[in-house]
C-alpha cells in the first residue's frame, strides 16, 4: 500500500481524516527529529509545520498527546493557539507544562 495520502495517489481510495493525517505527520515528525537537540530544528521541520497548519481543529488531537506525555507538543500548542499557560517557573519542566496545557484545554472546553 502506498504511503501517499489517496488525494496523491489519485485513487478513489478515500481522503485521510484529520486525525489520520495527524498521525501520519506526528509519526514522521517524530522518527525524522528523535535525535535532534535544538527547538528551532524541530519546529522548522516541515512534518511539525504542516502539523501547525492544520490549526485549531486539531487542538483536541494535540492534547490528547500531551495527556500520553508523547513529545514536544506544547510548541505546536503555542504556535496554533498564540497562548502559553506556562509559568515561566515551570518552562522546561515537561510533567509541569503537560498540566498547564491540559487544564488550558479544558478551561477552553476541548474534550480529547
């Protein structure tokens, strides 16, 4: 089976969901940067950009990430969304960032 979504493969397959094509992103984001160190790599790779372009109907698929604890996704979350409910005395703690995220998402009424 080709790896290109149906819309390029131009079959008459079905277009991936949104939730497919996050997955599909986040799996290749992630194995493309598991050894990257720097943010701004990570951020400016084109997996983790297409991610952001997705926008606001994803927010719930993100926090879902977050609550597993499966990488990085407070900077997609800043990104998408321009707010960032960290306090500055927890930036680089991930556990403490996962929690702002996750009462940020359900004080904004998004169910994951």
């Amino acid at each position: 089976m080709s790896t290109l979504p149906a819309k390029q493969r131009g079959s008459s397959e079905p277009a991936e969901t949104r939730e497919e094509k996050f997955r599909r992103l986040a799996a290749i984001c992630s194995a493309e940067t598991a050894y990257v160190s720097s943010t701004t790599e990570l951020v400016a790779h084109p997996a983790f950009q297409e991610i952001v372009r997705m926008g606001p109907p994803i927010i719930p698929l993100i926090l879902r990430e977050v609550q597993n604890r499966s990488g990085h996704w407070h900077r997609a979350l800043r990104q998408i969304t321009g707010a960032d409910p960290v306090p500055v005395a927890d930036r680089g703690n991930m556990d403490k960032a996962a929690e702002a995220w996750l009462r940020w998402g359900k004080e904004q009424g998004y169910e994951w």
